[in-house]
C-alpha cells in the first residue's frame, strides 16, 4: 500500500526526467527505484532529495561507499524505514558487503539499540570525560 | 539526573570487580565509564552486557574498529540516546575519527534520518529488485 | 497480518454500536475504519479512544481540520505508523489538502528528521534564548 | 530547560486546583508533579490527561499497580522520555519494584531493543502462526 | 518482502542445528520461528541472540512468564517492530494473556506513547523529588 | 553537554561569516542559535543545512509560516529532539502561536503518540479505502 499516487508517466515532465537520467548515469543502471518515482510528483522536492543524494552518498569522500551504506543501513533500521533498510541493503551488498560484515553491521545495530534503550531507562549521567570530544577551544 | 541510584562502592563485589578489570585491560585505561558503574547494581547483567560490548566492539573482526564506532553513533543519534552519543563520539574520536569523517558521519546520519520519514509518510511500496538482497535460494 | 482477532461482529455490542453510529454520524459517511473495527475487542478501550479523537480532531476549535491533519501526518511518520499514515493522509486529502500543500508538508517532515537527527548527534546544548518560550511566570 | 512556561499561580483557577486535589487526594500525598504543573496551562487538557491516568493506572484492574508502572517504564525508554523514565521509576519503587525486579525489567527492555532494531535490519517476514493471535473468528 | 535472503537448509550447519533444537527442546514444540530462520545465516549471531532470549525470557526469576512478555510487547510497539509485536502477542496470548488483560496493557501502552510525547514536548524538567529513585549511595 | 566542540571563532572563516550573514538578514535579528555554530565546524554541511531550513521553512509557500513551525514541533517532539522543540517552539511563539494553539497543538500530538502506538500495537491492516489517497494516476 502507499499513502500518495505516484505519477503515472513522471518522465513527462522535463524537469524530472532530468533528475531520472541523472540517477541513472550516476549509478550506471537503468532502474530508477520507487522512492524517486513518487517523489516525482513533486520536481522541486525530488531535485534537492536527489541532490543531496547524489552529493552525499555518490560523490568520493572521506569515508568509502560501503561504509557509508552500512551507516545508512544503521540509521534506516532505528527508525524503522522498511523501505530505506531494503533499498540501502541491496546497495550495500552491490558495493561488496559481505555475509560476515552483514552479520556484524547487524550485531552492532543489535547491541547499540540494546544499550541506547539501556541507558536511557538508566537516564544515566554523562561522564564529564566525554564533554569535549576532540578539540581545542 | 538520573533514574537509578548508582552503587556507591561497586568493587566491592567481586563479579564486579572482575568486570570492571576486565574493562580497564582491554581498554588499556584506568577510566571506567557511568554505563559500568550503574549496571553494577546487578552484577549478572553488568557481565552479560559487558561480555556482549567486548565481543562485538573490542575483537578484532571483517570491520574496522572506527567503521564499528561510527556505526554505534548512527543508531544511537537515531535512537536519542545522549549518553551512547557521547561515549561512542568520544570513542571514535580516539579511534581516529578526524573532522572530515565526523561531518561526513553527519551528513549520512542527517540524510537517512530525512529519507527514513519522507519514505515513512509516502509509505513507499518496496521495489521487487530489492527483495533477496544477495544470495542463492 | 495483524496481531489481534478483529471481532466478527462487533456492533451486535450495544457499546460498540453506539460508538459506530457516533463514528459515521460525526463523519456523515458509513465508512468505519478498521481502527475502530479492531479496539471494538474491549468497549471501554474503543469509547474512550474514539471520545478523544472526536474531541480533539473533530470539534471547531483554534487550529482548522487541515491544519490538524497536517500535524497528525506529521507525528505519525516520525514514529513509523504506517496505518496513521495512510489514515490521517485520506483525511487530510478529504479536507482539501493540494498536492503541493502535500508536497510542503512532506519537505517540512524531512527537514526536520534531519535536523533532528544532527542536533541528537551533535548534542547541541539549548540556547538560553529559547528557554521560557513565551511569557512571564 | 524548558519549551513552556509553568503558570505561576496555577491553583488560582478552579479547574486546575480540582485536578490537584484529586491527584493529592488519589496519591495520598501532597506532592504534585512537574507534568500537572506544566499541563496547568491549559486547564481542559490538563483534566483529560489526568482522567486518562487516574482511569488506566489508579484504578483497580486486570493488572497489578506494579506491572502497569513497569510497562509503562517500558514504553517510556523506547520513547526516550527522560521525565516519564524518571517519574515512574519513582512510582515503580514506591509500589514495591525490588532491584532484582529492577534489573529483569531493564533486561527485557535492552534485549527487546536489541531484537526490535534486528527484525528491523533484516525485515523478517511475519510467520503466518502469529497471524490472529487468540481467538476465533 | 525481507533484506536478507534466509539459508535453504540451516540446520545443515550442526551450529544451527544445535540451537534449533535447543528452542524446540526449550519451548517443547516443533517450531522454530522466522527470527531464528533469518539469523541462521551467522551461527554466531544466532548462538549469541539465542542464549540472551533463553536467559532472559525462558529462565524462571523475579518476574513471571506473562508480565516478561507485556514488557516485550511494549517495547516493540514502541519501537515499531511488526515482526517482534506479531511474535510477542501470540507468546503472551500462549502464556494466558486474556482479553481484558490485552485491552489493559493497550490502554498503558497509549497513554504512555501519549504522556512521553506530551512530556517532550514541554521539556518538562524532572522533579529532584524522582532523583534517586530507591535507596542510599 | 555535548559531543562536538564548537569553533571558538567561526566567522573567521568567510564561508561561516557569509551564512551567519544570511541568517542574520533572513531573521532580521542579531542572534544566531547554537545548531549553527556548531555545524560551523564544517562549512559544507552547514551550507547544505541552511540552504535548506531557508527554502522550507523561510519562503512563502502553499502553507503560512506558522503552520510550518507546529509541524516542525509535532516531528521534533516525535523524535524527542529537546533542542528542536526549543528552538521550533521558541520560533512559534514569536511568529503568533497563541497559548490555545499551542495547548491544541500538544493534544494533537499526543493524541497521535497514543494512536500510533495503539496501531503499532494492534498491527492494525491498512482499509483499502485509504490506498491511492487523492486522485487518479
């Protein structure tokens, strides 16, 4: 089920087939998933989602792109965005993420959603040690 | 402030002690942190979530320990967890997290948490591609 | 699926009927929603649930129904409930929500997950200026 | 810190100084907790949530006084509710939660954390044998 | 749908195989559900998440069988995990959970989900009166 | 507390100074709140992040100024982010929310809160009458 119509034929409009064909030649694929196609009732919200897509997940960085996955994967699990675990698993798995590294992304979620529910039924302080973490001033 | 009394001299017991020991050696420190010193109001559970900690974030393993940290930091920023937030920051820091890697952390955490409501109040439906995320069968 | 048994025939309850009369009379429509089909299980439960729903979203007061609606899509998304999403977004739909109006709201609860995610990881502390939010003791 | 400003005087209005006395008088005590202080402001909500309180946790029921507070100190860490977490902790002690009882709730709270963020990850189809879980139709 | 394909023949690895038989023996029935079947593709995982859940949910302690599972269900509700509401309902419906005692946990867990989000919504500060809850340093 | 060190003089550099510039104009106030200065510590992301707050939340739109901040509050309060609910109600209040609306939009999202769990809970199936909410494809 979904809560909006998608637009039946989205690429109708330029300014979304722009950012379709930008999805596709940055990903080197012809599938542009569900997310963008719903998005696509709107060209102003799907351009700056796409964008900060792009510039986040698909721009080299410090950080290499199976490790940003994971961390997605992470954050999506927490909030319990179905859609967001999938699409960003398959495109963890894509980009090498093996059975062990699955199984140990998993174990970390596990255990952080066990002690961020730990420590806050605790409500226990925070160490004075960690203020300041890194860094002058 | 706080929601549980935390022992006033939790070395006392002997199962905490071995615990908190153990912390100190794997760790190579003589600090042990706020979480440890309230769990020790039951040693059985101090130990069991302990042993859990060292084994997923202190063993050598397919990730490395500053991906696992930021990993830590993503659920828990997820979860609002103040206090996991400020001891895994601190721990990545340690660990080697440098400003660059931090903001990006960040960004991906900002991004997913914005991309997790926005599928969540479309109510995506998941594209077939998505289902079977790796493997035979 | 579903975790608990819907009765069968729920308004054969006098209690339940009552409530569903009320339903469709304040809705002026003979759709009961399974919401109100599935608390039918404990009458107190389904009067009292549907007593402040009524009070609150259906009763002329500061904020109009859209408004409200609006809102309600809002909560509902941050905590993952996909049958309020779907719900609450027919309402807001039935009350003259446009697309672009669905389209702001939908940028609005994007922006502020992310936000909201940032300052939990960053931990930002809150500004002087924003405590007593409005007026003197 | 703050986002409301607590009314000064709250017991000058009647309808909030009824609310107070039905709370000292219900709790056997004078003590009135920051939540109705701050709920002061608006006397028509105040008086639906006490309602709501009295009726489901002050009132004899299915449910011992003790289970009631444990659940919803349950609800309450997954929420990341500082002040509920706080409030009924207290409560939960005042009606005889001992900390061996104490450290089986956080327990089940971290593990069930921890299992929730792990059927998450992997999105776990339900089995149908949890479908319709009691009872016939 | 799912995010990971579960393994064909599980118990074709002896550490599978031991685990599965240890819940069928532990719950003395021949079934082994979903959760279990997904987590069979890290034996290690399985072993470790296992064990944790027999501890704590199947060991006789302070707490009985029926209220370990509301706790549960609470928790998962909270967090919106379908899969673990869907498995904890049918346990506790299995352990004796009535229909009225169902409809009152219901009713904790909607007037907590309501009172932790009108409380952070005030950023109402918490009472010194709750500091400390139970017992000396 | 918190998890980052702030820059001790950000708008030494000209990136920083020209976005607290444009906060400063956009607001007509001399005062630039906290999650600035500390995003300030990358220019980048607090770039992207204002950016984005001007074109949501500062640019006439489909829906009026207050409106937008009442949601914003209504996810914040949802993903208990006490700085977002600072701030957003602080904002509120001075763009003319009343004490009435501010006590309906508490109430809306309790309400919410309690329904969303309730949901959750019940696992309630979604009506197909609320499938493809407004229009046609």
């Amino acid at each position: 089920m979904t809560a909006l119509q998608r637009p039946a034929d989205p690429e109708a409009d330029p300014r979304v087939k722009a950012v379709f064909d930008d999805i596709r030649a940055t990903r080197r694929s012809d599938f542009v998933n569900n997310l963008w196609r719903w998005l696509a009732f709107d060209p102003a919200l799907l351009e700056r989602t796409w964008a900060e897509v792009k510039q986040v997940m698909a721009t080299p960085s410090a950080l290499d792109p199976l490790t940003k996955e994971m961390i997605y994967i992470a954050v999506s699990a927490a909030n319990a965005c179905s859609y967001c675990v999938h699409s960003h698993t398959a495109a963890a798995r894509a980009k090498g993420m093996s059975d062990a590294m699955h199984a140990e992304l998993l174990a970390i979620i596990a255990l952080a959603g066990k002690t961020n529910q730990l420590a806050n039924a605790l409500q226990v302080p925070v160490d004075p040690e960690f203020e300041r973490a890194g860094g002058p001033v």
